[in-house]
C-alpha cells in the first residue's frame, strides 16, 4: 500500500492509545501521511482528542466528559487500561490546540478532524467555531468530518476548506443536504457498502473503513476506494505486524 492511501484511525492505535499526541507521532514516524482524530468539548467548551463522553474506556474513570473543565481534563490519561494496563499512563488528554500545533510541524501530514455529534448537540454553532478557531493556522492541512451533517454544513458555511460525510447508512448518499453540502471526501464504514457499489462512478472520493488487513486495503483500493482507514498504519505501510 502506498502512503497516500491510508489513514492512520485516531492515529496508530493498534500500538498506542488512541487519539493521544503520542498515537498519532508514531503513526507519522510508521510512515502516516493521513491521520485521523475525534473532537469532543471538555464541560467548558474546549476542543479536546477523545472519542467517548464517557471515560472508563479511555481514562478508567467513572466521569463524562460533559463533567470535567479543560484545566481539569490535562490532569487526565488517555491510556486505556484494559488494553495496555499502566504503561501509558503519563499520556495525558490532550488539546485540539496542542493537535494543531503538532501538526505545524508536520507540513506533508493531513488530518482528518471528527467533529463528535455531541459537541454541536451541547454547544451548537459555537462548537463548531470554537474548534475552526483553534485548527485556522493549519488550514490547509485538515478536513472537517463528521456524522453530523449539520455540523458539516456549518463547517463549510464557517470557511472550512474541506469537509467529509460519515455515513449512517449507504441510502444516506441520496439525501439532498449531501447536494447541498458538496462534501470532498466520504467515508463508510466497509460493511455499510453494497456488494455491486461501483465506487468510481461517484464523484466524492470514498475513504473505506475500519480495514484491518493487508488484502482487504488492497481490495478495496482495486474497488475504487479513494482511501482505507486503519488502526494498524505500521502494517499497511510494512511497518509492523
């Protein structure tokens, strides 16, 4: 697999705890040219890469995000315990801000930035602000992607230079806010997408998730897919098992 055609989901998590600072390094020291991370808010309204609201999966705490302030959260790991027990238990919550200012350093590097549902559902417009806000010196590095295609619209309304779909569903295509929208990329999950989907004959550029194999990247490259996203970036890339 070539570099150009992988996305390294919510960075190298296959090694490393998901949507850290650290995961996503190491995807781009394996060879990522494309990563992906999720955005939720802390209780005050910052940006921060985390997936759940709640954070027993993440942090092995029993709080919601929806909890816990911004100073707070820094106090936090992302080390997820019952994958890796205690090893990395120094990596801290970290900020869409600190994402960004990584990613200044790493000008051939693109990421994909999922606005979580969540985020416009308890903050509105101003989620979606806030986390352009923060992402404006790296521009043309990133895409706004999201389930949530208001948040999408209100993304490209807001000056976002490229937005993504994440369908719910493959008849989710036919819908007219789509048209209206004009995404740059779409993304589906693999198991949503019909056996006889001829992904060519589409204008929007697929990104086909969640691939974790060698032969079914390949497969659904020679299918048309613009792009697989995978957990395991060392391995697409020869990188690792």
């Amino acid at each position: 697999m070539q570099a150009d055609q992988c996305v390294a989901h919510r960075g190298y998590r296959h090694l490393y705890p998901e949507n850290t600072l650290l995961g996503h390094q190491q995807a781009v020291a394996a060879g990522a040219l494309f990563v992906e991370t999720d955005i939720q808010m802390s209780a005050d309204g910052i940006p921060v890469l985390y997936h759940d609201m709640e954070m027993i999966r993440l942090s092995g705490c029993q709080q919601s995000l929806e909890e816990v302030d911004a100073k707070e959260l820094k106090t936090f790991s992302v080390h997820e315990p019952e994958r890796f027990g205690e090893r990395f238990r120094e990596e801290k919550v970290a900020t869409l801000e600190a994402f960004a200012q990584w990613l200044a350093t790493v000008p051939a590097v693109t990421a994909y930035i999922e606005i979580k549902p969540e985020c416009r559902q308890r903050f509105g417009l101003n989620a979606v602000s806030q986390i352009l806000n923060q992402l404006r010196q790296v521009f043309p590095q990133i895409v706004i992607i999201s389930f949530d295609v208001d948040a999408v619209g209100l993304a490209r309304h807001l000056g976002a230079p490229r937005v993504g779909v994440v369908l719910n569903s493959w008849e989710m295509l036919q819908a007219a806010v789509l048209r209206q929208i004009q995404p740059d990329v779409i993304f589906c999950d693999q198991y949503l997408v019909p056996a006889d989907a001829p992904l060519t004959e589409y204008a929007t550029p697929f990104v086909i998730y969640e691939v974790s194999d060698l032969p079914t990247a390949q497969y659904w490259i020679k299918r048309g897919a613009y792009q697989i996203e995978t957990y395991n970036i060392g391995a697409m890339l020869g990188q690792g098992d």
